[in-house]
C-alpha cells in the first residue's frame, strides 16, 4: 500500500488505528464555520492537533480520555468516531459486482471492535454488543411476536432512534445504517446501507431496527472512498438553550460562531438589537460571562420568548432585555463595543421590501453606537446614504450580522 496515493483522510485514519488508545473523531459545523470548529479544537486540545476541513466537517484524532473536552465543544452540532476509510474501484458497468466490494470490506477489512468499546463506554449503553446465535434467535423471535400482539410506535419528534443509555443489560444491540453518498456510481445510497447493514448482522448478530435503534451507522461515500461513522450524539448540540421557540430562533452552534468572530473581551458590552428568542444574548452570557449582554426586540411576544428562554436557560444568564426600536437605540454614541444579530429574512419574518428600509435605518444607527475608529463614523454614514452604492451591493435578505470596531460582516 503507497501511503503517498492515500487522501488525507485516509491517512488520518492509518494514524488513529496503530495506537488502541486512539481514534479518530468526525463533527458536523454549520458550512461556513468550519474554521471556527477548527480553533475551538485546538483550543481544547492542542494547537499542534492534525485536523482534516471538508464542507460542513472537519476530522482529527484524539486519546480517549480526551472524549470529555470535545463534548465541551460548542460550534458542533454531531459528534461520530469513524470507524473505517476504505477505498474502492468500483466497475461502474455491474451493480452487483460493485456492491459485492461493500460485502468484502464488511468482513475482511472493517474492524468495529475498537470504535464499538468505545462507542459503549462514551453514550452508557449497557446492552450486549457481542451476543452469541442462541441469544440473537431468542432476541428475534420475541421481537416477532411482540410485533404480532403490539403495533409498533414511532417515536415522537425527531430525535434519532433512543438514548442508547436507556438500554437494559440484557437487550441486543438494535442498530440502523444510513447511507450519504457523493459521486457518480451505478448504485443508489439505499442499496449501500443495505448492503453493509446486511453484512453487520450477520457479522455481529445484531437486530436491525429502523426507528428505535441504539446506534446508527452512518456510511460517506464520497466518490470511490467510504467512510464509516459511528453517531455519538443523540441529539444535535444546537438544540440547548432554548424552549421556546419563535419562527426564526437562530440555532444556538450558529449563534457561538458568530460570537467567536466577534471575539468578545471581558468588560466588553455585547447587544442582539433584534434578539427574537433570546438564542444569541443566551449563549453569549453562558461563554462570555465577564462580558455585559443587552438583548431586544421590536416585537412584544419576542421580549417575552426571550424573557422566558433566559428564566429556563440557566441561573447564569444575566442578560438585561429591553423592548425597543432597532432605528432608535437607547444608547449614546460609541458606546457598544460588540454588536451580534440575526436581521429578519423577510421570509417568515418580515418582508423583503421592508428590510431594505429597516437594514438601513438599524446599519446607521448602528454606526452612532458602536465604537469605530476616529474619522470612520462620517465615511460609514455617507457609503450607506450613496444611492449608487446601494443599488450596486443591494442588502441581502438573508443575513446575519457580526460588528465589533472597524470589522464586520455581512
């Protein structure tokens, strides 16, 4: 094998499988912040981490006693441990040939042991992993005639399957593969995920379970190269802070993005002028509590979500709330240092034609009330006041806003 021909997530891969105590993790970032997740990562671990980018992904090795720090990690939504990066060369002339590769790399190369005591001792899961024939017959003849007495329920909401915590000591690993695939290939994603989730079963002995299953395998398949992922979070990170939702609550991984490209410093004032349900002053408060959060909102029923989520949150979150209006802050001039907002997309929110008056009324207001450079105030106002340029860099409806100083982004 040319190690030099491997990608370089394959290559990642070779490095976490020479060590037992190594293994290699994969996490979803909202696309655009991958290099946020990036700093976040080497923060928590070590600047010298080795880190694989992809879009809406990045990849590094960790020890497991390492696991903790990562799942400290706020700009990630899914936490998986790969299991395998295999290579194919695929026909493209037979299906069956084709899938008949995925059978092989199931039973001679895809070694699941390592990822699977992992995987166990990370989400709890008490079950048996490895159960013997006679336990899988007795597992899958019960589950048969539990069906045949019981309708089976779905699971309400969408949570993915059950809290592999919540199994019993005796219960058999119930488990489902998905497939995402990228790429021209004869084949179709379904036909890979049942392929390798065929090939599983007979390999583990395991119960194949669509909806209330403990694990889930998560298959890439990224041109002729297969990663394998074992999902770890049961729910997505970006769901915490809030509970009450608004019709365009900004999802709280997104809102810790936005605030590390702000880098807030303690004393720092931080305000969310139009905060609809609270999800950017929330977080703000919670990882930057030495600095002072302001949020509001125009809307009355959006001053109470948010006043609601803050109650709900945490005892920590300090957060002054105001009803006010975005074109007429309460504040004097150059007194914000930091300035983090979501602005209405005109879509569930508002209208288009409204926010091309609104983002200009808040953008100068802004302008009064943040702290800019000497002499960059008169320059802001008269670029936004220019009908040429205006018509030239029409404002976008669908965009979040980031100020802090002199930098900022649209």
């Amino acid at each position: 094998m040319n190690v030099d021909n491997e990608s370089s997530l394959r290559k990642l891969f070779l490095e976490s499988s020479l060590n037992d105590n190594v293994f290699m993790i994969a996490t979803t970032v909202d696309t655009g912040f991958e290099w946020q997740a990036i700093d976040e990562c080497k923060e928590k671990l070590d600047k010298n981490v080795k880190v694989v980018k992809e879009r809406g992904k990045i990849y590094f090795n960790i020890y497991w006693n390492q696991f903790v720090q990562i799942q400290e990690m706020r700009s990630i939504d899914n936490m998986f441990i790969v299991a395998d990066v295999s290579k194919f060369e695929f026909s493209g002339n037979s299906k069956e040939m084709d899938l008949q590769l995925f059978k092989n790399a199931v039973h001679n190369n895809m070694k699941l042991e390592k990822t699977l005591d992992i995987w166990k001792h990370i989400t709890g899961f008490q079950g048996k992993i490895y159960p013997t024939i006679d336990e899988y017959n007795l597992a899958e003849k019960d589950r048969k005639l539990c069906n045949t007495t019981v309708a089976p329920t779905t699971p309400k909401g969408k949570k993915r399957g059950q809290n592999p915590s919540n199994a019993k000591e005796d219960e058999i690993l119930r488990y489902r593969v998905t497939c995402e695939r990228t790429g021209k290939h004869i084949f179709e994603s379904s036909d890979v995920a049942r392929t390798i989730g065929g090939e599983l079963q007979d390999k583990y002995l395991w119960l194949v379970d669509l909806s209330t299953y403990y694990l889930e395998i998560v298959c890439k398949l990224i041109n002729n190269e297969l990663v394998t992922q074992l999902r770890v979070t049961h729910e997505s990170k970006h769901h915490r802070n809030i509970m009450c939702f608004g019709p365009t609550t900004l999802r709280a991984t997104i809102c810790y993005n936005l605030l590390r490209l702000a880098h807030p410093k303690p004393g720092d004032i931080i305000i969310d002028p139009m905060c609809g349900s609270g999800s950017i002053p929330i977080e703000a408060t919670l990882v930057y509590f030495k600095s002072y959060v302001i949020g509001g909102d125009n809307h009355p029923k959006a001053v109470h979500r948010t006043k609601s989520n803050i109650e709900a949150s945490s005892s920590k979150c300090k957060i002054d709330l105001i009803h006010w209006n975005v074109s007429q802050l309460p504040f004097k001039d150059s007194f914000i240092d930091i300035a983090v907002t979501d602005m209405p997309f005109g879509k569930r929110s508002g209208r288009i034609m409204d926010n091309r008056i609104l983002y200009k009324q808040f953008l100068i207001e802004l302008g009064r009330i943040i702290k800019l450079l000497t002499g960059f105030t008169s320059s802001w106002r008269f670029v936004l006041c220019d009908k040429n340029f205006r018509y030239k860099y029409r404002w976008s409806s669908s965009s979040s806003l980031c100020f802090k100083t002199n930098k900022y982004t649209l």
